[in-house]
C-alpha cells in the first residue's frame, strides 16, 4: 500500500518577498499545468470527461474558480518551501 511521505515543510516559513509573489507563482503552475493538457489533446469542456479530454479548468488563471486557485497556490508554496527544507537559498538577481 503507497503512503505518501512528502518532505516536511511544516517549520518552513517563506520570507515576505517570496509570499508577495504567491498569485505570480500560483498561476505560472496553472499556466505550465494547460500548456501540457493542451499538448496531450485536451480542450476547453463544461464538465471534466477523461475519454473526450475536456476539462473546465482550461481557461486563464483569473477565471479558475478560488478552489482551483487555491490549489495552485499551494502546489507553488509548497514547491517553494521544499527547495528551502533541502536546504537552497532562493535570491532575488
């Protein structure tokens, strides 16, 4: 049986400037997210229907509902958080 055992980000806390960048983050993933559904043949649908391919997430970020929205925001923050568990520096050039 699989269980999860994602790095431990718990005592991670982001720096103000990294948590200013949240929504640019968040909706980079979305956007990296559509660009590969768009590859494999995916299409704007109402409803989501794996055998036709169509999804209702295809749309810009600002259109996805909070719920979709908010889990981009923590699949960035989370990426974020566990570059800096590892140990990384993230710096602004």
């Amino acid at each position: 049986m699989y269980i999860p055992k994602p790095i431990d980000t718990s005592n991670i806390e982001l720096p103000e400037e990294i948590t200013e960048l949240t929504e640019q983050i968040a909706e980079n993933v979305h956007e990296n997210w559509a660009k590969g559904r768009i590859a494999d043949g995916w299409v704007y649908g109402e409803k989501r229907d794996d055998e036709k391919k169509t999804t209702p997430c295809l749309v810009p970020y600002d259109e996805l509902s909070e719920t979709e929205k908010q889990f981009d925001r923590v699949t960035a923050m989370e990426s974020i958080k566990t570059i800096l568990a590892l140990g990384y520096k993230i710096e602004k050039i």
